[in-house]
C-alpha cells in the first residue's frame, strides 16, 4: 500500500478547507494536517468533520506546558479520534510522559491510541538563530539529535524534524523511531519561509516516516494533480 503525503490545510476557515477538498475524488482519503491557525478559529469541530469524512487526522498543536496541563489537553485530543498530534520536545521528558499518559487515557476503549511525536527545532529555524536566541550552545544537528534521544526516553513514537536529520536520528533511537518531515518541496518550487528544504524523492531516501506538504499542494494550480505527482514521487513510483 503506497504511502500518503500529509498534506498541511493551512486555510483560515472550514469554508477554504471544502473548498479545497472539493477538488479531490470523494472516496479518495487523505492524511491532512489540522494546525493551529484552523483549529483556532474553527476548534474541534474542523477534527470531526475531518474524520466523518473518512480522512486521516494529524493535529498539530505542538504542546509545551507544565506536565499536568498537557496530560489534561490529551486526553480531549484523545476523544477527537486524532490518528497523530504532537509536543514541544523542549518541554522535557516529564511533559511528554504525561502526554502519552493523556493520550491513553482519553482513546476510546477499542480504538487505537494516537501516534504521538514531539518537535526538535522547526525547520524554519537557522543554527545562528538557535544559538542567538534560545542560547543553545552546540549545532543545530546535536541539539536534534539531543532533543529525540529525550523523546524516546520518554516513550514516544518520534519526532517532527527536518528529513535532512533523519538518518542521524534513526541512528541515535532506532529505525522504526518515526521522523516526520515537513519543509518537503519538489524541484523548483519556491522554498518559502522554510530553511532546511528537500524533495519528495531525498525525503524518501534519507529516512523519512512521513512528509508534510503544504503550498506546493495547496497552492498548486491543480492541486490533486500536484498530489498525485507528489504521492507519486514519495513512493518512488516517478516515471
């Protein structure tokens, strides 16, 4: 079974979030991402209407508090029948634990518990701005690879990182420890706010789980064609 790209709905409402989904088969489902500019104006509505749909759910709302706070945040998470959602790494291994623990708590009985990964540093994240502003000492790479040693100690499933750091990851944790990749852009696309960028195809072969794909899909002038070639070239089914 060929593996699908997540893509990112980055839309300010449900109205530009149909819309778009409007443009794919109906039958045909997806793995989208729900983050924090949709959930925030649309809440957890936008997640049921999603999985009533028949697609897969990652909800990206990145939670870093105190351990008790986020354990409380996941087991609501937990009741939308998410299929993935994430941490802050830097929130430390007893915040994750209690996210996991929240997450088990909240899974319906007989359903399965979400996939649950923590962000290192964002892909849009220099190592000059590291070490200037969060006053991180080492390089950029040593602070991810530090960052998913901690979330697996923490019994986590992975973390999201750049696919440029995925081997280096798999070789810290293990293989079947999860990196997924945002800052995937085909060949020639613009880049935009993102620094550490690569294609569907390095993705693949450098050891990323799954990829997120945003404006190349979103803001594609075919969208599903732009899908497709992407879903294509992820599985490495490019002619």
């Amino acid at each position: 079974m060929s593996q699908r790209p997540i893509i990112a709905l980055d839309f300010p409402s449900k109205t530009e979030v149909t819309n778009f989904l409007q443009l794919f088969p109906a039958e045909e489902s997806l793995f989208v991402k729900v983050g924090m500019e949709l959930f925030y104006q649309e809440g957890p509505a936008i997640v049921r209407w999603l999985k009533s749909l028949g697609h897969s759910v990652f909800l990206d709302l990145k939670l870093h508090d105190i351990p008790n706070t986020v354990e409380k945040s996941m087991i609501g998470l937990a009741k939308l029948g998410v299929d993935m959602t994430n941490v802050h790494a830097a929130g430390g291994i007893k915040m994750m634990k209690a996210a996991k623990v929240g997450l088990e708590k909240g899974t319906l009985t007989g359903a399965k518990v979400p996939i649950l990964i923590a962000v290192t540093q964002l892909t849009s994240t220099s190592e000059q701005d590291m070490q200037e502003e969060q006053l991180i000492d080492v390089s950029l790479n040593e602070s991810v690879i530090h960052y998913a040693k901690c979330t697996e100690q923490a019994g986590l499933d992975g973390v999201v990182c750049s696919a440029l750091e995925a081997q280096a990851i798999h070789q810290a944790t293990s293989e079947s420890f999860i990196c997924l990749t945002p800052g995937i852009r085909p060949s020639g696309s613009d880049v935009g706010d993102q620094q550490r960028v690569v294609t569907p195809t390095d993705a693949r072969k450098i050891g990323s789980t799954y990829i997120v794909v945003g404006r190349p899909i979103t803001q594609a002038e075919e969208p599903y064609k732009a899908y497709q070639q992407i879903k294509n070239e992820w599985n490495g089914e490019t002619k």
